[in-house]
C-alpha cells in the first residue's frame, strides 16, 4: 500500500505504477471521497478500478465485488489486450448467431431518400 500527501502525487504514482507494472491491469483507491473516487477512475488507465476493497484480492473478483471471479484479467486496449474485463468461460466459447433482417434495404434507402427531401 502506498500513502500520498494529495490526491495529485497519489494520481501519479498509481500512473507510475500502471506504467511499470501493466497499463489496463487493476488501480485501486481507498478514499471517503466519492467525488474523488470517480475522478480517479476516469484518468486511471486500467480497466478494473476498485474503490475501497482490496486490490491484490479485489482485481480477481467475486470475493469483495461484482466482478466476474478469475485469475486471468484482460487489460483491454491499455495493455494491448482483446479483452477489458475478467476472463470467464464465456469468452472461451463459440457462439453462433444467426441473425434475421428487421427490415428490408429498400426501406432504408426510403427512408434515407425522404430525409435528403425533407431539407
């Protein structure tokens, strides 16, 4: 655990800290400050930030949150990742969708074509 003396040096050294140890992985805050919280939150680059729950523990999931439980934690575009959120066995299956049309392309275009006219 790392104590700063203002929510700016403490912004930094969790940057630092993503910056040498994994960007997208896991930044954690521990504050009374909600406001702050989500300040934090927005200019962290990690795709799991836990507020007020353990980081080591809490980045896994399941056990102090409502992130997905697993040991394999994807780090998204930040990491250069294909995935932001925990690994589940959802994201080891191959899922089919067969997907029907709702409408046919000519009414688009109609569509389309009486937005151009109604100008």
């Amino acid at each position: 655990m790392y104590i700063a003396n203002d929510h700016e040096s403490g912004f930094a050294l969790c940057r630092a800290l993503l910056d040498y140890g994994g960007l997208g992985h896991t930044a954690a805050i521990h504050t009374q400050d909600m406001q702050l919280a989500d300040e934090f939150g927005e200019q962290m680059p990690a795709c799991r930030v836990l507020v007020n729950t353990p980081a080591s523990l809490g980045g896994i999931g399941g056990l102090f949150n409502k992130l997905a439980p697993s040991l394999t934690l994807g780090t998204g575009s930040y990491g250069k990742n294909s995935i932001s959120h925990n690994l589940t066995a959802m994201d080891l299956l191959n899922i089919k969708t067969v997907a029907g049309a709702t409408r046919h392309p000519n009414e688009l275009i109609g569509e389309l074509r009486d937005l151009i006219h109604s100008r």
